[in-house]
C-alpha cells in the first residue's frame, strides 16, 4: 500500500510541534553551560567574558 500525502502530513505536522520546544530547551541548555563554562574558568576565559559583559555596558556584579 502506498502512502498518501494526508498520511505523510500527521507526522511532519507532529515533528515540527516537537521541534520549537527542543530547539528552545536546547538553546537555554548551551546558554547555561557557556556561562558557567565562563564563570568557571581559568582566568583568560573568565577576564575575556567579563570585559565584554563591559564592553556592552552590561552589569556583572
């Protein structure tokens, strides 16, 4: 039996209802590791982060 493009349509529309909250848990995933990656870090990475948090006039402290 062949597949129609009514059968074809339920699981794309069901895979792309998945893919924004997983692009956004993904996102907020890599956000917080590079900021605890930064805030963790030797010296260098940490200095550099915290000079361009400056640099855009954003507080850190």
């Amino acid at each position: 039996m062949h597949a129609t493009n009514a059968d074809a349509a339920i699981p794309a529309a069901a895979a792309a209802k998945l893919r924004l909250p997983l692009a956004a848990i993904c996102a907020i995933a890599l956000g917080a590791l590079l900021v605890f990656a930064a805030g963790f870090a030797g010296s260098a990475v940490h200095d550099a982060a915290h000079d361009t948090r400056h640099s855009h006039a954003l507080p850190c402290h």
